[in-house]
C-alpha cells in the first residue's frame, strides 16, 4: 500500500513541532566560576548568558542572563558554603522576604524545601516589580559541596508565566559543581580581604563604630555607590540607631561631602538590603547590629571620612580607597 507523501511531510511537520513545544532547555552548558569554584547549568531554551555580567544586582554577581523572548532575567550569586547555616534557614528567610516585599502574610510567599541533584536547597517564589514591570521572583537557595549559591529569576508576569516557571525550574535541576580548587579560593578570600581595606574604628562612652569592609555596588540608574559595611555597638544605657553614623562620620570625595544612598526598590540582593535596612534598628546596651552605609560616588578617587570632633575629640580623618 503506498503511502501519500503529503501526509508522510504532515506527520514530519507535526513532530517536529511537537518536539520543538516540549524543548525546555538550550543544548549548551554554561560554565561560570567564583572563589575557585567552578560551576556548570542549562539555561532555559531561549535565553542567553550576558557578556558582561550585569553588576546592577549586587556586590558579587557571579553570573547573569536573560530571556530573548520576554523580559526575564537571572542573577546568580555565591559564596562560601560555610558562611550561611542551613538550619532554620528556610522560615528565617521567608520572614526576610515578607518583610523585605511589605507582604501581609508569610503564606503570600510560596516555600519549598527542594533538592537540585543530591544538594539541598529552598525555592520561593512572589510578586513584585522590577525595571517597572510586575514580575514573579523565583529565589534558590542552594548548598553544592563547597558554596552557597543563589539564584534569583525575574520572571514577566505574562501569559506564558507559567510555562516558563517549569521551564526554570528545569534549568535550576541541571547545576553542578564541578571542581573546587583550594588554593584559588584561598587566594581569592585573601583577595577580598584587601579590597575590603584597612578596619576603621571609632569609639567613646556611648558607642562603638568598626568598619568591616567596603564595596562598590550600583543604584538607580546604573549609578556607583559605595558601600561600608559596619558593625554598631551600644556602649550606652540608652537604646540608639545605627543610623546615627550618619551624623557622626562625614564621607567625602575631592572636597565635596557625599550624599547618603538606598539601594533600588528593585535590588533583590537580600544580604546588602537588610544591613541597610537594620541602621534603622533600636539597639539597647551591650548589643552589637551589623550595618551597611551608602554614598553616592562621583569618581573613583579615595574617600575621606571625617569624624564629629564633637563626640570623637582628636580623632583624625581616615582614607578609604574605592575597590574596583
């Protein structure tokens, strides 16, 4: 019996678009490394890894992609697995992400307790806006042998959200660590440390200020700000604000004072956020609070910080070099 060859091409052409709907991943692995861990995944079919990672994210974008067909994005960050505890992480950041996005109810953020291969791992997933636009974040917590990495998607809330969520969800799968080399991430710690610069202390009856490290970060509009991280102790009886540094310390830059930043509405790097957010915390005596400060930059010459002779009598100003 002869087969007509019409229906013999519809056949064809329907299982190749069958094939092509049920495609969720790009063939290509990308490979990216920090901290001398290197790292392997599959993108969602019909995205791309930037060229340059995009460092609008936060201070230590590992890497960056996008969509091609909608506007979704994704960060990934890492850092050492030995610096974020697993327990009682999963209900302690559904509390930070409810706080951080104004949400009424933690039962308004989705949380999951998942695996990716063998590492364990959270994912939550809520709606907020980003670039202007009303988007669902997918955040994933995972621990890999060696790191702590997460992955944050943007995904648009458009009428193939759902699709794509299994879509990422099916990328997420395919991370690996694939090779962790010692001497590197030790030589990149030591690296940091001395981008962090020099600890700056000030002190008196009242109060304790001690500087931990200094970064560049980037805010509205693509602008650079600097970043001070500090740890606020309360000498005195009384409780007080960490955001009192801003009335004590003055940064400035060839001259000219230094504006205070915030970080974008947008900015979903939860560490940065919420030491921004706790120098508005009521510290009572004895406690310790670590903070992060933030001035908008004008180039990248050194910065002065001067200290209110006032409550630091004889104290000199100090110098802070701007990290690249």
């Amino acid at each position: 019996m002869k087969i007509n060859g019409t229906i013999i091409l519809s056949l064809v052409a329907v299982l190749l678009f069958f094939t092509g709907c049920s495609k969720e991943l790009e063939d290509t692995e990308q490979k990216f490394s920090a901290r001398g861990t290197s790292y392997e995944m599959q993108l969602p079919v019909g995205w791309k890894a930037d060229k340059e990672v995009r460092s609008d994210y936060g201070l230590q974008t590992t890497f960056s992609a996008e969509d091609t067909k909608s506007n979704s994005y994704l960060f990934i960050t890492t850092t050492p697995a030995t610096e974020v505890a697993q327990e009682g992480f999963g209900e302690k950041t559904r509390e930070k992400l409810k706080e951080r996005y104004n949400y009424k109810n933690l039962e308004g953020i989705y949380m999951k307790k998942i695996k990716v291969g063998e590492y364990p791992a959270y994912k939550y997933t809520l709606n907020t806006v980003y670039k202007e636009k009303s988007v669902w974040a997918h955040f994933y917590y995972i621990w890999t042998e060696n790191s702590f990495v997460q992955m944050t998607f943007y995904s648009a809330d458009d009428n193939s959200y759902e699709k794509r969520s299994e879509r990422i969800d099916a990328a997420v799968a395919t991370l690996k660590e694939v090779s962790f080399d010692e001497k590197e991430a030790e030589k990149s710690e030591e690296s940091q440390e001395k981008a962090e610069g020099d600890i700056i202390t000030i002190e008196n009856d009242e109060l304790k200020m001690e500087t931990t490290g200094v970064r560049q970060v980037r805010g509205t509009d693509q602008q650079k700000l600097l970043a001070i991280r500090y740890n606020f102790t309360n000498l005195g009886a009384d409780p007080v604000q960490p955001s009192i540094w801003q009335e004590l310390v003055t940064a400035s830059q060839n001259g000219r004072a230094l504006p205070v930043a915030k970080l974008p509405e947008d900015s979903a790097f939860l560490d940065v956020k919420d030491l921004a957010d706790a120098q508005t915390k009521m510290v009572s005596q004895g406690e310790t609070v670590e903070c992060v400060v933030l001035y908008d930059l004008s180039d990248q010459s050194t910065i002065e910080l001067s200290f209110s002779q006032e409550a630091f009598p004889g104290r000199q100003a100090a110098r802070v070099v701007i990290p690249k």
